[in-house]
C-alpha cells in the first residue's frame, strides 16, 4: 500500500511534470511572440490557442492530482486522478495534432474552411 512516504515521492513525480509543462508552455509562448514571420499567423493563432488550453487544462487536472497524492488517507483514493490524469493528455495532444493537420491541409490545398471530405452534403464545426 501507499504510505505517505511514498504518496509524496508520486506527487513530486507529478509536480516535476508540470514544471515541465510550465517550461514548454513559457519557452514556446515566447518563441511564439518573438517570431513574426509573414503567412503564418493562422499557425501562430492555433499554436497558441491549443497550447494555451492544454496548458490550462493540464494544470488544473495535475494540481488536483498532486493534492489528492499529499491529502487524502486512502490509498486508492490518493491515486484516484492518475489514470484519468494520463487519459486527458492524451486527448489533448490528439486534439492538437488532428487541428494542426488540418491547418495544414487547408493551408495546401486551398480548400475552405467549411469543405468536410467525410460528409459533403452538410457543414459541421468539429472545432472546439
């Protein structure tokens, strides 16, 4: 079982990610900001849109989880949010790299941005 111990060396295993994360998020949030290259703002745009809510999202979900590593008395109810926690990252790197492909489709096929090649008899706004 997990004794406090050993609950706290998971949570600092846990608040290592996100410092990791805050790092990532400041080092390509100022490389972002620095570089205005002509044609690319609508690269710019969803690179921080979709950064900035990863970010978000995984910040709140890992501070829950290192509180309920250093907090709760049960074992299993201490690593309750990791599996979940690991499940959401997934999403939202999916999330990320399936809008930076289909920038890039739209980007070189010149196709609009309400043209969907699965169902072309109606429109629909997959964006969220």
């Amino acid at each position: 079982m997990f004794s406090y111990h050993r609950a706290s060396r998971w949570a600092a295993a846990w608040g290592g990610q996100l410092l990791f994360d805050v790092l990532v998020f400041i080092f390509t949030f100022r490389k972002l900001m620095s570089t205005r290259l002509l044609g690319k703002q609508s690269f710019m745009a969803l690179s921080l849109r979709d950064g900035a809510l990863y970010f978000g999202v995984m910040t709140v979900v890992n501070v829950a989880n290192i509180i309920m590593y250093l907090v709760m008395a049960d074992p299993f109810e201490r690593s309750m949010l990791s599996t979940p926690t690991n499940m959401l990252c997934a999403i939202m790197i999916s999330r990320l790299m399936l809008n930076l492909r289909d920038l890039e489709r739209k980007l070189t096929t010149g196709l609009p941005e309400s043209w969907n090649p699965v169902h072309t008899s109606t429109t629909h706004d997959w964006s969220f």
